[in-house]
C-alpha cells in the first residue's frame, strides 16, 4: 500500500464508520434536479436546496439555456480573455445596474470570483481581516495570497459577526492596507452580517469591506438586490462577490465593484484568467432569471419570506433551536453528531430531505440539519417536513434535549 493508501485508510475512518452504520448522507444519486427531486426512485422534498426563489426549472430559464446550446454549444474552449461574448458582457452590464454598482465582472464559480478577486487585490501591504466563520472560499483565496513567496499579506481572524472584535484587529493590525472578508448571510447557520456596523468601522480604518452575499442575492431586500439593499447601504459597500449557483438557477460567480477594481482584477486574477469561460447556457439561465428579477423580483422575494416565516414560526413553537437564524436558511439544532445522522435517515426514508451538518464542517456540540426554506416548496411540502421532524425530533430527543444512547446500545 502506497502512503497515499495509509493516508486514505485513516482520514476516512469516519466516512467508513458512517457507511456501516448506514448513517452516510452525502452523494446521493439526484435522478431529477430541483427542490422536488427523485432518489433511487423515490420522490423526495429537498430542503437544502439554494435554489431560494425555485427559478431553476422555470421553463423560461431551460428554454433560454436550450437556445444558447444551440448557438454556442456547452462550452467556448478557453478562458474569457479569448472567449468573451457579447451575451458575456451584456449580462454583466445589466447585473452592474440592477445591483447597483459601477461595473460587474463574471467567473465560471463564486468560488473562483472569491479566490480570485483576493488574490489579485492582496500583497505585503494588505492584512487580509476574515470573520471566524468565513466561507471556504474566502479561506482559500486568504492562504492562497498569504503563500504568494515574498509577496504575502498578513491574515487575521475576528470573533464571528462581531463589531469590536473587528476594530480590536484593525487597531492591532501590521500593514497599511486593510482589506476585511465579511459574509451577507452565513450559509450554515442563517444569520445575516452586521454589514451596517462594519461599513461604519472599515470608514473609519480606512478598510475596504468585502461582503460575500452568495446567499443574499435574490432574497434579501425588496427587489432581492441583497444586505446591501436590505439595510439601505447602496454605494457604502465597494466590493460584493456573489454567485450564479443559488437564485441564478446554475453555476458562475459575479464580481460587483467600480471600473478600477474590475479592471485590476479582470486583469490579473489567475482563477479568471486561467480558466475557461462560463459556458453561455448557463449565461443565458442566469440572464433569464435576472430579467424575472428586474420584472417582478419584489413580489418573488415577498413569497420567500412568508413561506421562510411561515416554516420558521411552526417550527420555534414545536421547540427547535434555530441557532443564529434570522433568514430563510434556518438550521435545526441537533447538537450530536448520532442525534442529527439518525434524524436525516429517518426523514429521508419518509422523502423529505434534510442534510446533516456535523464535524468539520462545524464545531463539535453544534451539529444540525441544513434547512433552507425557498420559494419553490408547497404548503404541503412545508407541513409534511414540520410534522415529521416534529415526530423524529420527539424520537431522537432533539426536542427535549436528552442524552440518545450509544450506537452500541
Ligand atoms: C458563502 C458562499 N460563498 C461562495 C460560494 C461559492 O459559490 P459557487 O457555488 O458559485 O462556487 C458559496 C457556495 O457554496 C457560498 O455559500
């Protein structure tokens, strides 16, 4: 066995644990897309879909998509500096307005737009500030820069969504520039940023803010512009890095800044020149749902809301911890790992799905089950997963709180 063998056996001795214990959830094999979806033949209500205005399957938003393969086919052979095309730039153009910022660029993953966008903005002059709870992505383009030889920024870490933990770091920091990561809704565990506050404290630090609203974007403020919108900071936020992947039914990041920022970054960011273009499908997907959003995005984000405080009030008064939660995203507090792996099982058996979150993804003690509300599901499909879990959560002492005995028992 080579060591990469010994290296697999024991990083993955909890996967293994999980799979003979039939408790593994991860992977499943979708047999349709969407918030109603089918698994090994059954159908199945997903609740952790981000798909959060159910735009995805819009007819519209496939036709549009079936259009451009046939124009353009599924991809464009290189990276955007040689394969840019007029539906490319178009849509930027009208992302820029319709989020309202000077000037927009487009990625082939949020990921990449993040990666990217740190990469090409850090150096020995930055100190790179990340919120403790920071998305991958911003991780990732953090360490990244910081392993530039020569050329790394300093990186520091700040108490989770907290204000003074923040100015305690950029009073303390080393380097003149400041850049700090901050997120408009924190995907696991539903809670929006203090976007406000950091907009006040980066004026006075003289420190640019980033705020990635991935999961804002198209459910936050009355048009569903994001935080930005939602707690009135038009032109107080330079830079927001966003995605395709959640309202924008496919997969691309978004970049919105002024034309300097995006002129630097379209022209130096690795993650964007070397790699291939957004296929225009998918452009064309996201263009359509855009064009819903400019049409009717206020009455589309309207229904998300009452739907998410329709699930959220049935489901405080059984008794669940939401955590954090003061969004559509709202995780159900297991907190144990078995407690949380049986809930799943047991609700998926029943079609609703649920995926749990345990460790590393988060702290030990703060396992739950992903739980996102959208637009796409029914009031029957939000009565069925609130009387199950409801069941189940009586079952597996999620409510209550009791100790669930070992799997050994
Ligand atoms: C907060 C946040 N930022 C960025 C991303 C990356 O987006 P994408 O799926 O487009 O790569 C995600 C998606 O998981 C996310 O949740």
């Amino acid at each position: 066995m080579s060591w990469i063998h010994e290296k697999a056996y024991a990083e993955l001795a909890r996967v293994r644990e999980a799979k003979e214990k039939q408790v593994y959830p991860f992977f499943r094999e979708f047999e349709s897309g969407g918030i109603h979806t089918r698994v090994a033949g059954r159908d199945i209500i997903n609740f952790s879909s981000n798909d959060y205005l159910g735009l995805t399957n819009h007819p519209k938003v496939k036709a549009a998509a079936i259009a451009a393969v046939e124009k353009y086919a599924c991809g464009l052979s290189s990276s955007r500096v040689q394969a840019t095309t007029t539906e490319h730039v178009d849509l930027e153009r009208r992302l820029a307005k319709w989020f309202g910022f000077p000037d927009c660029l487009t990625f082939t993953t949020g990921y990449q737009a993040m990666v990217g966008t740190i990469m090409a903005l850090a150096d020995k002059d930055t100190t790179l500030i990340l919120d403790a709870y920071a998305h991958a992505c911003i991780l990732d383009g953090t360490f990244l820069a910081a392993g530039v030889p020569k050329n790394g920024p300093e990186v520091r870490f700040f108490n989770h969504n907290s204000p003074k933990s923040l100015e305690r770091i950029l009073q303390t920091r080393e380097r003149k520039n400041a850049l700090v990561l901050v997120e408009g809704i924190y995907s696991l565990d539903g809670d929006m940023g203090k976007i406000a506050e950091f907009v006040e404290i980066c004026d006075r630090y003289d420190a640019v803010l980033v705020v990635d609203d991935a999961h804002g974007s198209g459910t936050l403020g009355k048009n569903g512009t994001g935080i930005v919108e939602h707690l009135g900071l038009q032109g107080k936020v330079p830079i927001v890095v966003s995605t395709f992947s959640k309202v924008f039914g496919g997969i691309g990041g978004i970049l919105l800044a002024d034309e300097a920022v995006i002129d630097l970054v379209k022209h130096t960011a690795r993650s964007f020149l070397f790699s291939a273009s957004l296929p225009v499908p998918v452009v064309a997907a996201a263009s359509t749902i855009l064009t819903m959003l400019e049409d009717d995005g206020p009455a589309l984000v309207s229904e998300l809301h009452q739907k998410a405080e329709y699930m959220r009030t049935k489901l405080t008064a059984a008794g669940f911890d939401l955590g954090m939660s003061n969004t559509h995203i709202m995780p159900i507090m297991c907190r144990e790992e078995r407690k949380t792996l049986f809930m799943h099982v047991a609700l998926f058996e029943c079609g609703v799905l649920m995926v749990p979150i345990t460790y590393p993804g988060v702290k030990v003690g703060e396992e739950r089950l992903r739980v996102n509300v959208t637009r796409g599901h029914s009031q029957e499909d939000m009565d069925t997963a609130i009387e199950l879990v409801k069941t189940y959560g009586e079952a597996f002492f999620v409510l209550g709180g009791d100790e669930i005995g070992p799997y050994e028992g």
